[in-house]
C-alpha cells in the first residue's frame, strides 16, 4: 500500500532525527537496528491518519508515530529473546541478540520503552494531552496489556494447554491489540475529541490482524516475511488457524473488517485512510 | 534509621495497595516479589523528604515515591539476569529468574517500568506537574541516563578495559546518580520550585552512596547485605576503592556528603531531613 510506505518514511526520517546517535552514545546502533528496520508502520500509520481526521497537525503526529514504534520495536526485541520466542531473524535481519548480545538486547528494549515516554513528553502540545498520551499509552503496554499477553502467550505454551477461541482472542487482544487501539485513537485523544468509535475500530482491526497473523504462519512465504515461519504448529500451540480452520479463519477475519470498517459510519469519508488500512490488513502477504 | 524504616513502611503499604493481585494477574506474584522485598527505599525517602520541604501534600509523595521504587526494582530485576550480573539472591531473596524463570524477570522489569509511569500519571495533581515527573524520570531512566550507565558498566568489564576515575564517576553518575537526582528534586517538582541546589545535594549524595557501595563489596557482610560480595575484584573491574584504596575511598565519601549537606545550606534547618539520609549513607553497613 503506497499511502503505508510514504508513512514509513516520514516516521523513519523522524525515527533517525531522534535516537541516539551512534557515534554519541554505545545504544545508539543497536537501537537505531532494532526500530529501523524496515517494519510496516501499521501502527505509525494509525496514529498519523487517525491524527489527520481531527485536523491535528502532522509534526505532532509524526512525533507521536514514532513514540508507538519505539513502543512496539522494545516488545519485538524482548519478545525475540532466546528465554522468549528466540527468533533469530526479523524482517530478514539479525536480531538484537543475534547481532550483539542478551544483555544489549534486553537494555536496548528497556531503552526503547523509556524514550517512548520521553517523545511524548517532549511533544509541543498541551501538558493535559501530554499526559493523556503517556498515561493511556503505560496502560495500554503494562502488566494489564501487552506485558500481560505475552505472558498469557508463554504461559499457554508452557503448559502445553490448548487455549479455547475466546481466551486465544483476550490474549491477543493484550499482546498486540493494545497497542493498536492506543494507535488507532491517539488522533482523537491528541485532538481531545470522543475516541469510543475509534476504540470498537480498533478493536476489530486488531483481531483482524492477529488472525491474518495466524493464517500467514501457515500459508506465508518466510522469505517475505522475513522471519521464521510454521512456529505455531511446531511449538503445538493453538491459534485463530488451528480452532477455525483455514478457511473459518479467513472468513472471520473478512467479517471483522466489515465490522471495523462500520464502526467508522460517524466520520463518513473522512475515515477512508483507515478503511483502506482495515483492507492493507486482511489483504497482507507480511 | 528509623525514619527511613517509617518511609518505607508508608511506601510498601502503597505499593502493596497498588500492585497487580496474584489472584487477578499472573504478573501479580512476581512484581510483588521484586518490588515488595525489604529495599532500603532510599529513592522513596529522598522523594518524601524533599516533598515536605516543599509542602507538598503526603498522599502524593507516597504515590510518586512508588513510583520511583518500581523504576528501580525494574532496573535490578533486569540487572540480576544471567546475561548481566547472573545473580542469584537479592536482599537474601532468590532474584526473579530463580525464583520463575528468565522470560518473567524480562517481563517483570519490563512491566515494572510501566508501572511507574502509569503510578505518575495517576496522580491527583496538575497535568504539567504530571507530564514534568513523567519526562524527567524518562530521561533519567533512558538511553541517556540509567540504562546508559548500565551499557558502559558492562562495556567496561567485558572489554577488561580498567576505567580511570573519572570515568566511572560518569558511569555511576548514570547507573545510579540519575534515579537519586531525581527522586531527590522530585519534591520541587511536585510543589513546582526551583530544583537547583537539590541537584547539588543528589549528585555529590549519588557519588557517595556508590563509594560506599565499592567499600562494602569488599568490607561488608554477605548476609547483612543479602547478596554476594567481592563480586567486583573477581570481576577485574575498577572501582573508586580499587582507584584510591579504602582509606581515600572513604575520605573522598566523607567529603561528598560534606558537599552534599553544604548545598542545603538554602534551606536551613527545613532540610535536616536530607541531611540525616547523608549520614546514613555513609555509615550503612548493607
């Protein structure tokens, strides 16, 4: 999607206007590695178009873009930790672990999460939306959200338990739809507007985007996902794929598109950026 | 000192009434035993103290002094992990990984540090006094502060490079000086005065409290201090004790917390409560 690269770059040139330089500070290259990395910005994406329905302007929301990517670039290198998912690759790279070390990875994500909080403080807005964005932004990513999905993630795995269809879609909406929601409605909340319609959109993309996230594992191809692939079925674990089927997850994936896409009625075209966003989604090969 | 065990029994109460609930979270358990386990709670003493200085009401230093105490419980979670210090026990506790495993001691520290900001953000003042405590303690914490630090700690050992004096009065001033400066200027914040004589006071107090620290790794008890000792000539590594022997080591203390106690000479006899927590550091024996 075109409108999704041209966001990419924007939040990259951002992105490397504001962390550390290499030269300046030992963090400076594992981090710039960990977050500059070719990601797609769906979440960058969401807060920048989200921002343009509310009129905010687009420094800001670049600002608050790169916020969320630091936010979600901290859980990959956490996640990808040998004591964790231990992946070696990401988006064709080496990760974190791979390249340096344990220790420099689990200090480069604690970083990360830390300068997310700092981009937000230091946004040029007022100190009450500061605050609504740093506070919202710890609910959404601590011990009652993604902290707490990824260790709902492990703990099923560990317990070989086979989790049913809707602890699987409470799990995911911890692990990763917090902080889709929290993209999705940061335009509203920098604006100060409503963000109850942006929060039932979210919550179905978010849903939507972990099923498509299940169907790839089986169906994608690694090298454009550029990581390893068929984890699920290898680690036994039960997924959206593995209780609906192929086909049944396709389906419901498709269903919660149109469910997202009718949460946005109240802004009428003005939505369209996250309705094509809602199709990027479903329709995605990586 | 007895004000410092009443600082931290009015702290852990806060925490206790504010953490996850093992019942309710499985995060609930291992945060508790990370945060909840007997701390000197230097951090929160110098929070409260320097609150009262400025009339800040008690409910709100006791809030933001959990919150600093989360902050540093995540950093020694993090610390304790086999790809850093590999330690074993904390204040005569199993640390996190022994006691769970290495994947919740990642996501402990890391929804630790959440925590505090979430704690900050909650707090029943102005949002400008919200979002001023949120970003100073994100840059303190950071890339740029306490996380740095901890990067140039393991720099050195792993490079065996022996660091000279100064160098590792930077690093310090990172790894520890950052958190204490901030806890110590915390109470200006809150009561929105002028923190520059506070500064003065925590970096020669950091500098100290980190002397001492060097002389008990080689003077102190193991089981008074509740974790290994020696660890720091096994290491190879340069210390102010290895740098200016134990005597010069514990002169150059005594003058730090001279300079410390001169730069509250602004604040009179209001400040004797900071005072006294100098005394304390340097004559702890844990």
């Amino acid at each position: 999607m075109a409108k999704l690269k041209e966001t990419a770059q924007q939040v990259e040139l951002e992105l490397d206007r504001i962390l550390p330089t290499p030269d300046g500070n030992p963090l400076g290259e594992p981090m710039r590695h960990a977050v500059l990395n070719g990601g797609k910005r769906l979440r960058a994406y969401l807060v920048m178009e989200s921002a343009k329905m509310f009129g905010v302007d687009n420094k800001k929301a670049v600002a608050v873009a790169s916020a969320i990517e630091c936010m979600h670039a901290y859980s990959l290198v956490h996640d990808d930790l040998p004591c964790m998912d231990d992946d070696d690759l990401r988006r064709g790279q080496p990760t974190v672990h791979v390249k340096w070390d344990q220790a420099t990875a689990v200090l480069v994500g604690d970083a990360l999460q830390t300068f997310a909080f700092e981009i937000l403080g230091g946004l040029n807005t007022s100190a009450e939306v500061r605050v609504t964005l740093m506070t919202t932004l710890a609910k959404a990513a601590g011990a009652n959200g993604m902290v707490l999905g990824q260790v709902q993630d492990i703990a099923a795995e560990t317990a070989r338990k086979k989790l049913n269809l809707e602890q699987i879609a409470q799990l995911q909406a911890n692990k990763t739809g917090a902080l889709i929601e929290w993209s999705a409605t940061a335009g509203a909340m920098i604006g100060r507007q409503y963000i109850g319609p942006l929060v039932e959109y979210a919550a179905a993309l978010g849903q939507a985007f972990q099923i498509v996230d299940d169907i790839l594992d089986v169906e994608g191809d690694a090298s454009t996902a550029g990581k390893r692939l068929k984890k699920d079925a290898a680690a036994g674990k039960a997924t959206f794929v593995s209780l609906l089927g192929l086909d049944g997850a396709k389906s419901r994936a498709a269903e919660l598109i149109e469910t997202a896409n009718g949460a946005l009625a109240p802004y009428g075209a003005s939505a369209d950026p996250l309705r094509h966003v809602a199709q990027f989604v479903l329709h995605r090969d990586m």
